[in-house]
C-alpha cells in the first residue's frame, strides 16, 4: 500500500517508529500501541503508518484492514486481563471528539463496574416517515 508521511504529525511518527512505543502489534501498514493516556490497563490505539486526518482521507485498502486488526488485538487485550468487554472507538473531526488528526481507532478494554463513559442520550425520535425520508437522503449520496 502507498505510504505518506506527515513529517509534522506525532502519530505518523509514533506509527513508523520515529519517536519510540509500546507496540503491541505491528505490520507493513499498522502500528497498534498502548495508549499515553489509557482509559483502562491495555488501552491501546491502532494507527496507519500513512497520513490520513480521518476515516474519509485514509485510503480504502487501509479501512478493509483495519477492523481485521482491531478485532485480532481486542481479543488479546481482553484475554490477557479477562475483561468483560471492549469498545472499539474512532472520532472524525473536531465536533465528534477527535483531538488528534491523524486517523486512529482506540480499543478500550471493559470491566462490568469501570466507571468508563462511553455512551449518548439519544436527541429525537423519529417516526417511520421521518425515518425513511433520512434514509432516502442519504441514500442519494451513496
């Protein structure tokens, strides 16, 4: 796969070994490493050696790759520490989260009583109508 590094990213640097890790998992076009700021022991972060801000720049040979991953090293996560669950977590864009832009998907291992919020409270309920007509629209976009 094609690789583009930013030369003025940290996770393109962390990604390619430039700046030193805790790898848990690395291939030709992955790097997945403990996290610097861990929501729970063994929170790690997968990150693509090239540069992509989000979902919609990363290319699409990465993104058929990545979920492969996630689940290969979820399952160790959870499996070293027997926890109870594991989210599996990407944020594109400032508005949803994101705080560095350089595509990344954290897998953050659960326990029943953490105390770990990852969650929403749902804004609208929609109809059926309403429903159908927001699935036609993005649809169109498809």
């Amino acid at each position: 796969m094609t690789k583009h590094i930013d030369d003025n990213c940290i996770f393109c640097k962390l990604a390619n070994g430039i700046i030193p890790t805790n790898s848990i998992y690395e291939d030709d076009d992955f790097n997945v490493i403990l996290d610097a700021a861990p929501a729970a022991k063994g929170h790690a972060i997968i990150l693509p050696k090239t540069h992509a801000a989000n979902i919609f720049e990363l290319p699409d040979e990465y993104c058929e790759k990545i979920f492969k991953i996630a689940k290969k090293c979820g399952a160790a996560i959870k499996d070293a520490y027997d926890y109870d669950g594991l989210n599996v977590l990407q944020n594109n864009g400032e508005v949803a989260g994101q705080t560095v832009f350089h595509l990344h998907v954290h897998l953050i291992p659960r326990k029943a009583d953490d105390n770990i919020k990852v969650k929403w409270v749902p804004q609208e309920n929609f109809e059926n109508k309403a429903s159908q007509e927001i699935a036609d629209r993005i649809k169109e976009k498809l």
